[in-house]
C-alpha cells in the first residue's frame, strides 16, 4: 500500500464540516468519491477540492473535483483515464499537477482540471510522490519507492535528476528554503533543490507542515515506526519532541487559530491547541466507512540489516478472494548485501476483480 502523507483510507472523503463545538470537532461523510483509496487532496483559490484516487476499483480511481464543498463530484478526464493518483498540487495560479503510480510522467492542467498536458520529459521515476514550486519558479518532484528526486526550471518541458533522494513531503518557507522528508529522514536546500544537506536522521520523515514564524513541525515514520512529531524554531539546527511518542504520524495541518492536527496510521487523528504539550483523539464523526468484501492486504515488512545474505522470498502479496487484496509494503535498508532471492508485494487474485501491487522497496545504506 502507498501510505502517502494525507492518505484517507475509506470509500468516503471525510471533511470537517463544522468548526468547534465546545472543543470538539464534527465530522461528516460526504458524497464520494467513491472508490479506491485517497492519495491526495488539494484546494485552489476558488475553494474547488480535488481529490486523487489510487487503487480499488479501477471505474472509480483517478481524478475527481467538487466545487460545491463535496456535495457532488465529477470525474477529470486525464490522458490516463484509469491513473492512479499519487500526489496532487496546486500553485499559487491554481495550476494543478499531478503524480501517477507507474506512468513515468506528470501532468498539468492550467484551466482547473478542464484539459491536461502531459510533462514527463526527463522524468524518469516510475511515479510522483510529491511536488514543491520554489519562489524563482522551479519545481521539484520525485519518487520515494525509487529514490528519485528530479527539477525543472522551464515548468515541467524538461526534467533532469538530481539526487537519488526520494520525497515522501515537502516544505518550503519564507526564505526559499526547501525541506524534504524521505525515508532516511529531513533534508533541506537553499539553491532550489541543486544541493542538500540532512538535518533529520535515522527515522523517516513523511510529512512537514512550516508555520507564518518558519518553525518547523515534522510527521515521523513511514514503513519503519514512528516517533510522532518533532518541533524546531531555528531552520533544523535543534530539534525537540512534540508528542506522540511511537506513533506514525503520516499528515499535519494548522488551522487559523494555530491549532495542530496530526493524522496517524493506526491511532486516528489528535488535535493539539499548546503546541504539543497535550493531545486530544479527535473521534466525533469519525466513523469507519465499509467496503465491498474483499480479501486481505500484504501488511508490511520491514527490514534493517547490516548484512543482508540468503536466497528465496520476501513477500507480501494480497490474499485471493471475490476481490483480491492488496500487495503490501517492503522496505529493506542495508549496508552490504549478497541476497539473492528476490521481494514480490503483488496483488491477489480476485474472481471480480485482483488486487493492486503493493510497493517494494530497496535501499543501501
């Protein structure tokens, strides 16, 4: 599975509706869309939600917008029609671009999803985790399951690789100075991405959230546990624990009273209003939303080896089923290695329909 970092696993995007009620957040579902998983979601100017689907059922994946606040939604026609939608952004014009599982391209559309042009030349990762547009009008994007990071300074015409970091999320502040979180932790550059320098080590960082001040709030964990959410107020230099502690935190948000909201993998979502000195589970509204009856998910391995020898399988496939579960999550870090098997995370048999290969990934040290 493609955790992303604002992933809503369910078959209705969940927005809040209402602000606070006696300190409490309620929730409603609303209508669609329906279908597979949310990577994405993104607002423009005008207020109009774009969501980007992956996985599931393939009538439902893809691009949808709402410009009546989720009432109803209408499928964008993309050249690729069944596209799995990775990552979602929209600049200050309102452009959108968009990332797709496997399509080794971008697209970009400059008239609020109504035609698309396709921007992957150089572009050679296999999908497109993130995008960043830098205040002299580069813009970065990458694959994190690859270690790809790749820039173009003439808007998408042409694409050249810079280093072999993936970016799961990415931050950007007053100052120009761009932050990436990627498997093997933070890095920022202050030379639109030529160059960069890591401040975050040995803990994956999924998602960063940068205030009006450029303090700087870190999500942490991705395939390897988490350690909730770490807090620096000087560009990275220190840094300090704002809670959560072994948590994964996948997504982070303030509100207009500076209020934080973490969303986690497994523990659901908190709301601090003391920068992290307390936490509160947000669960009012909060619903599990079901599904059609499907088989399992590969689950996820992970492994950190300094030698990593043998032969044979690591796997984590779907189970089979009327609806064949999705492939799982590998991630394996080494320092040497003479393995000489191999790692598969396919997706089950399905007699309706087969699951959606899961995500592998090898990384040396």
């Amino acid at each position: 599975m493609h955790l992303r970092n604002k992933v809503i696993s369910s078959l209705f995007l969940i927005l809040i509706y209402s602000s606070l009620s006696g300190q409490r957040l309620n929730w409603k579902s609303l209508n669609g869309p329906m279908g597979g998983e949310v990577g994405d979601i993104a607002v423009n100017s005008k207020g109009h939600i774009f969501v980007g689907l992956y996985k599931g059922n393939y009538a439902y994946a893809g691009l949808f917008r709402s410009t009546d606040n989720g009432i109803s939604w209408e499928r964008m026609n993309l050249p690729l029609y069944e596209a799995q939608i990775y990552s979602l952004y929209i600049t200050e014009e309102d452009h959108i671009w968009v990332g797709i599982h496997g399509a080794h391209k971008v697209y970009l559309s400059i008239d609020n999803g109504e035609t698309w042009m396709i921007r992957g030349d150089g572009f050679f990762g296999p999908s497109c985790w993130a995008f960043i547009k830098t205040k002299n009008n580069t813009l970065l994007g990458g694959d994190a399951a690859y270690g790809r990071l790749y820039r173009t300074t003439n808007y998408g015409e042409s694409w050249s690789f810079v280093t072999s970091l993936g970016p799961l999320a990415f931050g950007i502040d007053t100052n120009n100075i761009v932050y990436m979180g990627t498997h093997r932790g933070l890095f920022f550059s202050s030379d639109d991405g030529l160059t960069w320098t890591q401040i975050i080590n040995n803990i994956s960082v999924s998602t960063i959230l940068i205030d009006k001040d450029n303090n700087i709030y870190c999500g942490t964990g991705y395939y390897d546990q988490g350690n909730g959410v770490l807090f620096s107020s000087n560009g990275g230099i220190s840094w300090s624990h704002l809670g959560l502690s072994g948590m994964t935190v996948l997504s982070l948000a303030m509100d207009f009273e500076g209020n934080i909201y973490a969303g986690t993998l497994k523990d659901g979502l908190f709301k601090t209003t003391n920068k992290g000195q307390s936490w509160l589970q947000i669960t009012n509204g909060l619903n599990g939303a079901g599904g059609g009856a499907g088989s399992g998910s590969g689950g996820t391995i992970y492994i950190n080896s300094s030698n990593l020898s043998g032969s044979g399988t690591i796997r984590a496939n779907g189970g089979a089923g009327e609806v064949g579960g999705g492939g799982g999550r590998i991630a394996v870090y080494y320092d040497n290695s003479t393995f000489t098997g191999q790692a598969t995370a396919f997706g089950g048999d399905g007699n309706s329909r087969d699951g959606q290969d899961g995500t592998v990934y090898l990384n040396k040290k």
